[in-house]
C-alpha cells in the first residue's frame, strides 16, 4: 500500500485488509467488504448531489449500486493539504457486462429501463440539466470542420491525415443528415418536458460501469457504478450510448440491436419520440468527431497505430451502420 493511501484509508472508519490497482483506483478489502478509493476531480457540489443520488435509490430498494462512504468526519469527499480529492465507494466482486454474451447485454438493456423508471419525477438538489442537443451538434460540426483545414494546411501529411481527408465529405454528410432530422424532428419539446419532470440518466451506461455480481447462492445480479456524469435529460439518451457502443464492437449486428432495443421496451415501451431520437443520434458520426477531436488535441509530431485502426475501423462500419439505420429505423442517408 502506497504511503497516501494509507493516509487516506486512515480517516475511515474502516479495518484495511489489503489493497490492489484496478483501472486508475485502489481496490481495498475492508471489514464492510469491498471498497473503491478513487482520486477525483469532481466538485465538492457535485459529489454532495451525487450523495443524495444514491440515497433515494437506496430508499426506493435499488441497492446495488457504489453509494460513497462518508469519512469520519461525515464528508462525503476527502480533501488534502494539497487539494487532491479522493472518494471512496462501496464495491463488488464481480466483472464486467460481458459484450461478447448477448444474454448479459440484453439484461443489462432491461435492467437499464427499470433503472429510468426510478429515475423520473426526482428533483435533486445539484443535479444539473444537460446541453441541448442542438448546441451540442452545432458545436461538433464547427470542430471537425477546424480540424478539416488544420490538416488540409499541414505538410507533409501521415497516413492518418490521408485517411480523414479521404473521407470526410462523406462523414460530415452524416453530420448533416443528423443537423436535419434534428431541426425537423419533436426534440424540442421531449427535451423541455424531459428537464421538467425531473428525468435523470446515469450519463454513462456502458459495459464498464455494468457489473455482473454472483451472490453466495450462485445467483447473478447486476450493480450500476460510476453516476458521476448523470444529468437531468432525455433518458433515451442512455440507451442510444449503451446500444452504439455495443454496436461499434459488434459490427452493428442487426438482430442483436434490436433485441437490445425489445429488452428496454419490454419494461419501458418505447415511444415515437424516443425511437425518433435513437434515430437522430445515431445518425451523427459520433466517433468519427471524436477521433477527429482527440487527433486534434494531441501530439500530432506522432500519430499511435491505435488512432489510425480507430479512424479506418470507423470509415469501413459506416456501411454496416447505414444498413442498421435503414432496417431497423427506415433510415436513408
């Protein structure tokens, strides 16, 4: 155990029996079981809303999730000399979703919609709504037209350099479909009502942060972690991020998209307006922007084989997200 962590550990009321790293954090075996240490960069503010997240969860019966353990001053966030933050969570012996099982994604896709159905009519106090959809484009749109001229103006030009240029008019004509299913679409009014009756999502639903957890009986449950970018919003914009991560693993297979989608609407039928919004995110080239955007803010002297397999991995599923699109939401770009 690290010397700071030990510093740490020591202002809980907690008996540490071990500890070892787990992605960016300190996984310690206490006497209340499993537990999470996690520097953090979230706000004082935003961790006091976070608190009171996870306590009316766990008044509506919904336990399974990384409540934070308050200190033994009764503070929630742990604060050094030197700023530094530290949270410590409750944890679980489990792993991840697995996204090569279907059985596991379409379970986790279910749990997702009773989660929503909790999470509706909750005014909490530090939970702030989310940017409007069209900000948020228009925003996107302006970015990977600046790094479109950056690298029309760089010389020499990398094979990843080639590569977008190559194929950037066709993205950006995804962009646009998107910008007009948007401007044409009931988004305005499902965003409004949306912030107005208080709707929550978790900000973050992906395989990551879906635990499958085996109790002693050999039952298998799921627990939710990591609600640190959970706004008032949409809640169909939770299950557009789990479904399109999945889908860019799995090749956009049709049969497994749609029985995502059937698992959350057997518990939470879908409406035209969320099915119209499912169709108007993934519509945008979402990873595209985002390879574009990382490729722009980082060290462009030394371009990883990684980024480059990313942005050829996004070009060649274009046309098996543009089938998707079209068989299961009628979509034609």
């Amino acid at each position: 155990m690290q010397e700071y962590e030990r510093y740490v550990l020591e202002k809980y009321n907690i008996d540490v029996n071990g500890t070892r790293k787990i992605r960016g954090a300190v996984l310690c075996e206490t006497d209340q079981g499993p537990l999470l240490l996690r520097e953090t960069g979230t706000a004082p503010g935003r961790v006091l809303a976070l608190c009171r997240l996870y306590d009316y969860l766990g008044r509506q019966g919904y336990h399974n999730i990384d409540r934070i353990i308050p200190n033994k001053e009764g503070e929630c966030l742990t604060i050094l000399e030197d700023g530094t933050k530290y949270l410590l969570k409750r944890w679980f012996q489990g792993r991840e979703c697995d996204i090569r099982k279907p059985a596991e994604l379409l379970e986790a896709a279910g749990h997702l919609a009773k989660l929503h159905l909790l999470l509706r009519e909750v005014d909490i106090q530090g939970i702030t709504a989310a940017e409007p959809l069209e900000k948020e484009y228009e925003r996107h749109d302006r970015e990977l037209k600046k790094v479109r001229r950056f690298v029309r103006n760089l010389s020499p030009k990398g094979e990843f350099e080639v590569a977008f240029l190559k194929c950037f008019d066709q993205m950006y004509q995804w962009a646009e479909a998107a910008d007009s299913l948007l401007r044409n679409s009931a988004y305005g009014g499902f965003y409004e009502d949306s912030i107005r009756q208080a709707c929550i999502v978790h900000g973050e639903y992906n395989y990551h942060n879906i635990l499958m957890v085996r109790d002693s009986y050999g039952k298998t449950s799921i627990a939710i972690v990591n609600f640190e970018k959970c706004k008032r919003n949409i809640q169909t914009e939770d299950l557009y991020y789990f479904l399109r991560k999945v889908m860019e693993k799995q090749g956009w297979k049709e049969r497994l998209g749609d029985s995502m989608l059937n698992a959350y609407s057997a518990i939470s039928p879908l409406e035209d307006r969320e099915i119209e919004y499912l169709k108007i995110r993934l519509a945008y080239p979402e990873k595209f922007w985002k390879i574009a955007n990382s490729y722009y803010h980082s060290n462009k002297a030394w371009i990883s084989a990684k980024s480059i397999e990313k942005l050829n991995t996004a070009i060649a599923q274009t046309r098996e997200k543009e089938r998707f699109l079209n068989h299961i939401f009628s979509f034609h770009l």
